[in-house]
C-alpha cells in the first residue's frame, strides 16, 4: 500500500480545503435527520434551567472502507473501555452525556459483562433448572443495563454510533456545531482512534477487489485533522480534550506538547498502548500531571481520577469564561 505520508505541515488554507473536499465528496448520512432531531433534543433538555453541562466522548475506532460495497477495510485499534468508563464517570459528576461510540465497542455499565455467553458462566448442577440459570442470567443483564436505561431515560445519556470515518466525523460535526451555544459549558473529550488516512469516496473502486489481479496497489489520502475546526470554528469556546496514543514512551510526551500547541487544546490526554489503563499523563499549558489508579482497590479505574481532574479544570475554565465576558 501506498501512504501519502502527511508527516509534512500542511498550510492552514490547504487543511480548509481538505476538511471541504472530505465533507463534500463523503457518503451522506442515511441518518442525519434522525441524529439532528435527537441533539437539538438533548441539547435543549440539558441546557439551563434544567441542565448543566454537556461532555461529548468519543470512543472506539473508526475503520477505513476499501470498496463502496464494503468487504474490505482498515481499522483503528480501540476497545472503547476508556469511553465507556469515562462516561460512567462524567454521569456521575453531573454531566450529560453525548456517546459517540463505534458499533459494537465497549458501553457504559456493561464493560463489567463477561465476553462469552453469560449462560457459560453457571455450572449446571442436577438440582438447577436451565430455566433457573437462565433467570439470574437476564437479573444480572437487568441490574447492569439499569444504570445504562436511567441515564437514556432521564435524558441524561444519548449514544450515537458510527462505524466508518465518514460517519464519525459528519456525526462529531453536528455535534459540536450544535454544542456551540453551550460556550464553555461544552465539554469534547476525544479518546476515539480516529484514521490518519482513508480512500476517498469518490475514487473508492465499487466491488470487491480482486486477489486475481495480483499485489494491491492503493493510494491513501490523509484525514484532515479535525481539531483545529473544532476550536476554531464549530464549538471555538468549548472545554477540549483531546488524546495521544503512541506505542514508544520516549516520543509520547512530546507529541502531546506539539498537539496541546498545534490544535490549541485545553488539555491532552497522553497515554501509551501497554500501560494504558494503569496510567495516563495530562499535558496544560501549566504542567504535566500524572494519573494512575488506585492499585488498592481490585476494581479501581485510571478514568475515576482522570475524569475527577478534568471536572475541577471544566469548572475553573467556565468561572474564567464568564469573568472575562
Ligand atoms: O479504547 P481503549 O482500548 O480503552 O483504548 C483507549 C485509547 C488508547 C484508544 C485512547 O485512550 C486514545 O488514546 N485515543 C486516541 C488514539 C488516537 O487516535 O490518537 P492519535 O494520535 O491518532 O490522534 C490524536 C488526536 O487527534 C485524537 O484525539 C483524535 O481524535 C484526533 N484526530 C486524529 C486523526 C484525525 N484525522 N483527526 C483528529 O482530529
């Protein structure tokens, strides 16, 4: 495969055009209307007097379609447990939640579930009935999921899925866009693995490749970054997290520094393959502090700290935010 390396800085005229071109050659949303009709919803439910504070979390990874009529594709490595950890987090701190997750990942209040079938779990003995084991089986699901169905009920959780970086990036748009009158009572935690490169559209082959037609040769155009119109122009005074994931410690740090300076982040979440769910390190303009979990409790997360930190520095933002205006 061919990678059009996009490791050189591209102007800010040419990463507008991009970001135009992905948006206007994109496949539309088979659900766009639905998906608009449910965030004006939600927005204006947790919007004052009723509401607070809204976070969107990102979560899982976004693949990369080969062909239109999708067989093959490149995927973006995230079990989605760190959004779905966080959200159950930020629920619990007061905010309402909007899920942008990929199909099939991780969710909150389910990421406890075992991944075989849970019937696998009971031993049948003579004495229990598979009626009986199938009757814990659905308490259990019941207890888990009750947290999950409250949140949706109460219009406090609203979970929006994708798949692909088409999806992913049309549905982050119409979210941000349509969280730009929270100001900074808007909050983007962005912890999906969102594609560097992708086919476009309109130069994708239709059907499925053929292997008789020997070594696959495909040239692959860089995503443009979607953080610096995120800040710039579709929710320019919302509170931004964004995240760093690198595989070798010793290059993790400064690629967090170069992304809080390059998109203007608030914050940058920087964490590393192998160690991240015991620990994480959040790079400010004033600092870098470490967060790990409590290796005291069993059950502890690195995202109960991390998500308590970040509330402190929302609240802080939004004090200054209203001072200054
Ligand atoms: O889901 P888990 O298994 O629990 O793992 C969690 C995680 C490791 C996936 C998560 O903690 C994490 O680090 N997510 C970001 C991974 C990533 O894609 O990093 P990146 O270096 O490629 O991107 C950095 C930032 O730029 C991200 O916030 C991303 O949203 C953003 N980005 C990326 C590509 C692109 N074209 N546009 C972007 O704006």
């Amino acid at each position: 495969m061919d990678l059009v390396n996009g490791s050189q800085e591209a102007p800010q005229e040419s990463l507008d055009t991009d970001m135009e071109s992905f948006f206007e050659t994109a496949p539309p949303l088979r659900d766009g209307l639905d998906i608009s009709r449910k965030l004006g919803e939600f927005i204006e439910l947790n919007s004052p007097p009723t509401g607070e504070r809204i976070v969107c979390v990102t979560s899982g990874g976004t693949t990369v379609p080969l062909e239109q009529r999708c067989v093959r594709y490149i995927d973006n490595f995230s079990s989605g447990h760190r959004g779905a950890a966080s959200t159950e987090y930020f629920l619990k701190a007061g905010y309402a939640v909007i899920f942008l997750h990929r199909r099939g990942t991780c969710q909150p209040y389910c990421r406890s579930l075992p991944e075989d079938s849970l019937l696998e779990c009971f031993e049948l003995t003579e004495e229990s009935s598979v009626q009986g084991v199938f009757n814990v089986k659905c308490d259990i699901e019941k207890h888990l999921n009750s947290h999950l169905s409250q949140a949706v009920e109460q219009g406090l959780l609203l979970k929006l899925p994708f798949t692909t970086i088409f999806e992913y990036l049309q549905i982050l748009r119409m979210v941000a866009t349509s969280m730009k009158s929270l100001g900074s009572r808007g909050m983007f935690y962005l912890a999906a693995a969102v594609s560097d490169f992708y086919v476009p559209w309109e130069s994708m082959v239709e059907h499925k490749i053929q292997s008789a037609s020997g070594p696959l040769d495909m040239r692959l155009a860089q995503v443009p970054k979607m953080l610096s119109m995120l800040r710039k122009e579709w929710a320019p005074m919302a509170f931004c997290i964004s995240f760093k994931l690198e595989t070798d410690s010793n290059i993790l740090l400064k690629k967090a520094d170069m992304a809080l300076r390059k998109y203007k982040m608030h914050m940058v979440v920087a964490n590393e393959l192998l160690s991240r769910k015991e620990e994480v390190t959040v790079v400010t303009s004033s600092g870098r502090i470490t967060v790990r979990r409590d290796k005291n409790e069993a059950d502890a997360d690195v995202e109960n700290p991390l998500i308590k930190l970040l509330e402190e520095r929302h609240s802080t933002y939004i004090q200054e935010s209203n001072t200054t205006n």
